[in-house]
C-alpha cells in the first residue's frame, strides 16, 4: 500500500525557540494555504479551535530501537505512542490551535508549536465532547 500526502499550505512565524506542545504555548502565526483550497477556510472565525495536522518535516529518520523513548519533560522511558515526539514510525503531529482571525487564504492563529516553513496537511474542526 501507498499513501501520498500533499501539503495544503505552510506554518510562518518569527518565532526559533517553540514550547514542545500546543497545550502550553502562545506563540502566534499564520497557516497559509494554498490558494486553491480557500473557499474551505470561509466558515473558520476567530475565537474558534481548529485542529491542524502537519508533517515533522525536520524530524530524523525512525528506526526499530526508538520505538521506547525518554521524555525530555519527565525523564521517563516511554513507548513512542505514550508520547507527542517528533521522532515517529510516521513524521505526523497534531496540534489544537486558536484563530484570531482569517484573510483571504491566511489563518492567523496562537498556540503554536510547529516551526517556520513545517507543511500543513490538513485542517478540522475542534470538537468539544460534553458527557450528559
């Protein structure tokens, strides 16, 4: 079997040192997308989570003996998917971020753990689960 994924556009932020995860960052930026594909940003709007999942385009390549990892927060050995690593079987991460607003093909957003020129490969909404 073969996957092929394209990029629907690229991170830009002035911003080198990036926290590790989403859940703990207010770095600002902006998704561009391709232009072809901005008819599907028209319902996004400020204030709202979009769910953004991109390419580790800088990661080193994986091999069997980084299946267990340690964490750099926690020191703890972990499975590779116990774990929000860039070093992955599948280059893929996932990040929940906020939009502050949308320009034509441009989403600016804030939470940003992805670095400058990372490729975006799809956008979805973030959906809150409310038991009851």
């Amino acid at each position: 079997m073969s996957i092929e994924l394209r990029p629907i556009g690229f991170v830009r932020t002035d911003v080198r040192e990036l926290p590790r995860h989403w859940s703990v960052s207010d770095v600002g930026g902006t998704l561009v997308i391709d232009e072809e594909y901005s008819e599907g940003l028209r319902d996004i709007r400020a204030g709202q989570r979009i769910v953004v999942i991109f390419h580790f385009h800088r990661s080193p390549g994986f091999s069997p003996e980084l299946l267990r990892q340690t964490s750099g927060e926690t020191g703890r050995e972990t499975g590779v998917f116990d774990t929000c690593s860039p070093v992955r079987p599948n280059p893929l991460g996932m990040s929940v971020l906020e939009v502050l607003g949308v320009r034509g093909a441009s989403i600016d957003v804030k939470r940003l753990d992805m670095l400058d020129g990372t490729p975006v490969l799809d956008i979805k909404p973030h959906v809150e689960i409310t038991s009851g």
